[in-house]
C-alpha cells in the first residue's frame, strides 16, 4: 500500500516537471493521475477538475497524506494483534497434536481429567458455575429491592410527588391536626363533667346507703322499741321527692272502703299527699291530697270530691274517708266526728287490685315520679284500711281512744311499712290520750 502510494506521489511530480520542462503553457485544467497495470490499456484517462489554487491543492494532498498514514497505523496494529492470535492457536493445535500421539502410544492410559487439554483455558467446574450464577442473581434482587425501597421512601417522603399534591397533604393533614386537638379538648371537658357526676353520684349513693343502714337498723330491731306493733310514726319532716313510706302489701277488688289515719302537720301552703294508691294504667286510683290553698281533696279513679276537713294547724288529728262504689257515696270523718258527705264520686266504679300504696308522695306512675312541691310534711300513724264502710260509732271509738280496730285489708304494723330517703324514720308513737286535741 505504501509503495502504491510512492508511485503515485512520483508519477505526479513528474507529470508536473516534464510540462514546465517543455516550456508548455498552463492551460488552467488539472488531471488526476492513476496507476496503470502492465497488461491494461496504456491510455490514460484524464478527469477534468474545476480549477483550484496552489494553496488549495497542498491543503488536500496533506490530508489524504494524513488519512491514509491513519488507515496504515490500524492496519498494521491488526494485523500484529491477528499474528499474536495464529501464533496462540498454532502452539495449541501442537498441545492437541502431542496428546493424540501420547494416546495412539498409550492405550493402557485411562484419559481421566489429569491427561485433559483445554488448549491453556482453566477448567471450570459446573456448580462452580452455578454458584456463580446464583450470586449474580441474588445481587440483581439485592440490587432491586434496594431501588424498590428507595422508590417507596421518596414516595412516602414526598420527593416524588407535584407540588401540588404534597401542598394538599399538608393542608390535610393540618385539618386533621386540629380535629384531633378539639376532640382531645372534647374528651377533657367530658372527663371533667363526668368527674363532677361521679362526685355528685357518690354523695347521693352514700347517703342512700346510710338510709339503708339506719332502716336495716330499724328492721332488726323488729319494733322491739314500740309498746306494740301498731304504736310507731312516721317521719316526714321535709318537702322533697325522695322521703316516703311504701306499704309492702297491694289492696285487692274493692267496691267500697274505709280509710283512717292519725295525722300531724303544719306544712303551708297545703299538707301536701299524705296517702295516694295507684295501679297500672291509672296512678290515682286513690289520693288524698292538699296542694296550695285548696281544700283536702280526695280522688278516685281520678275524679274529684273536696272534703270539709281543716289540719293544718300542728296537731294531731284523726281523719276518716268511707266511699262505696254505688252512686259514688262518700263520707268524711275529723276527730270521731262526720264534717261532710257526697255522692257520685266514681260511682259504679270498681277499685282496682294489684296497685301500690306510697304514703307521703303523689303518684304520677305507678311507684314513682314524685313531685316534692306534692310531698307530705309531717307525721302519719296508724294508717288502715278495710274494704267496708265503717259504722261512725267505730270511728267515734277509735278516734276517742276508746278502742283500736285494725284494718282488714292493711293493717298498720312496722312491718308492713318501708321508709325510704335520709331524714324519713318510724319513730314510737304518743299514747293515744296524748294525741287527742285539748279542750
């Protein structure tokens, strides 16, 4: 190649001497001068080129010049690295040769991996291969695991997200920062009422329970400080709707009764309920009430009768009330003696059984619901009742001191009386001459 191009260079430059040696003149073409073989044409074609200056021409030929000093310099380079490859191959081709002798020779040899050639490459053992593999392998999940949970840190962190939308999370998540606050302030202010509803809920739960330990008292007793069973009070000393007393035993069918008491009070306005019966469906099946400035009322089935009865004055007094179903006649007793009478007080109606009998408080249901502005204040004992009209000389008796009659339907007796609230107590009862009013 490099003489090719000498020859070339040399053709060129004689061309060019022998035309300024001839005394020709420049015509201003140039031509192209190429290598002709021996047995080829000896015409040389001639190529026309556009008309170039001297300065112009020297800049080209450097350059081919220079490509094709280039183009020798990788030729030789590969075809040093292509020498160094056959000489390889040709001293293998020589260990495979040496091999095939030693085992034409040799047959008794067994060619185990000790007589092997690989022609200068290391042997290379299949698990070993594996194992290679393997590792390979669990680097790229490594590897891939690693860039998944970097991924999902720079999600979690935010750094991937628009601006936009960690914008919307912060806000977010401030709104949810300040609902957590005014719900934890929510929780303090319930954890302090119920704190105070806890303290008033203890206060009134040991006072029931020393309500039920002086009654328990009073039971144990067993009316063992009473002259007799039927010689006790009870105590209502304040308006409130929580002291009473509750009869243990019901009334049954009645079509006429008799109710009488020994009463003391100077409440005002009005003495409030002290006795009232109730039954499901109807909490004023039987009351005796004064409220305000009204009259002692008496109801039944809850119609109305006043009564011409007056002991509001702080002493005791022994009052009757007899009524009968037929035409609704009725009859009031003070002090053994009858102030009044009347009829068509729920006539033809018959009192109804299984009811609850509450002495101090006015039933607005059956066994509760009390209005403490209708609460007895005072003292009542001996309360009775028969399911008959008693005959006014009975009552006189009674009223007089001059005989006791139990009732037959309720009797009074401590054990058939229950006091409930702290203050309420049965208490022992004056002698009767003592309770009799002074001439």
């Amino acid at each position: 190649m490099f003489s090719l191009l000498c020859g070339l260079m040399s053709l060129c430059a004689l061309g060019r001497g022998q035309s300024a040696t001839n005394g020709q003149l420049d015509d201003g073409k140039r031509y192209i001068c190429r290598a002709i073989p021996l047995s080829g044409d000896p015409t040389c074609p001639v190529t026309l080129l556009p008309e170039l200056n001297v300065g112009g021409q020297e800049e080209e030929l450097r350059n081919t010049v220079m490509q094709l000093r280039e183009t020798i310099l990788q030729q030789k380079e590969m075809i040093s690295k292509q020498i160094g490859t056959i000489n390889e191959l040709t001293t293998k081709l020589s260990l495979c040769a040496s091999t095939t002798d030693d085992r034409k020779y040799d047959k008794g040899t067994s060619w185990g991996k000790e007589k092997q050639n690989t022609m200068g490459d290391v042997p290379r053992d299949p698990n070993d291969s594996i194992d290679s593999m393997g590792k390979t392998m669990q680097g790229l999940k490594d590897r891939l695991e690693n860039l998944e949970q970097q991924h999902l840190r720079a999600n979690v962190s935010g750094a991937s997200f628009p601006t936009e939308l960690r914008d919307l999370l912060q806000r977010r998540l401030g709104e949810l920062e300040k609902q957590l606050l005014k719900k934890v302030s929510n929780l303090e202010e319930e954890k302090s009422m119920l704190s105070n509803a806890t303290a008033e809920y203890r206060l009134k739960t040991e006072s029931t329970l020393s309500a039920l330990v002086n009654r328990i008292s009073e039971l144990e007793k067993g009316g063992g400080d009473f002259k007799s069973p039927e010689q006790f009070k009870l105590s209502l000393p304040q308006r409130t709707n929580y002291l009473y007393g509750r009869v243990t035993k019901t009334l049954p069918e009645m079509y006429a009764f008799t109710l009488c008491m020994w009463l003391k009070s100077s409440a005002s306005p009005g003495i409030g309920t002290p006795f009232s019966y109730g039954v499901p469906g109807q909490a004023n099946e039987i009351v005796l009430i004064e409220w305000g400035n009204n009259p002692i009322e008496l109801l039944i089935n809850d119609k109305v009768a006043q009564l011409p009865l007056e002991v509001r004055d702080g002493k005791w007094h022994h009052i009757c009330i007899a009524w009968t179903t037929r035409d609704g006649q009725w009859d009031a007793y003070q002090d053994g003696g009858k102030l009044g009478s009347g009829d068509n007080l729920a006539a033809w109606h018959p009192i109804k059984p299984g009811g609850v009998i509450i002495l101090g408080q006015e039933q607005d249901v059956v066994g509760g619901r009390f209005d403490a502005g209708q609460a007895f204040v005072g003292e009542l004992s001996q309360v009775n009742i028969w399911d008959r009209v008693l005959k006014p000389v009975e009552i006189q008796s009674m009223a007089n001191c001059s005989s006791y009659i139990p009732g037959n339907v309720i009797s009074w007796l401590a054990s058939n009386v229950e006091v409930f609230g702290r203050g309420a107590f049965k208490r022992p009862m004056e002698t009767c001459q003592e309770r009799l009013p002074k001439a």
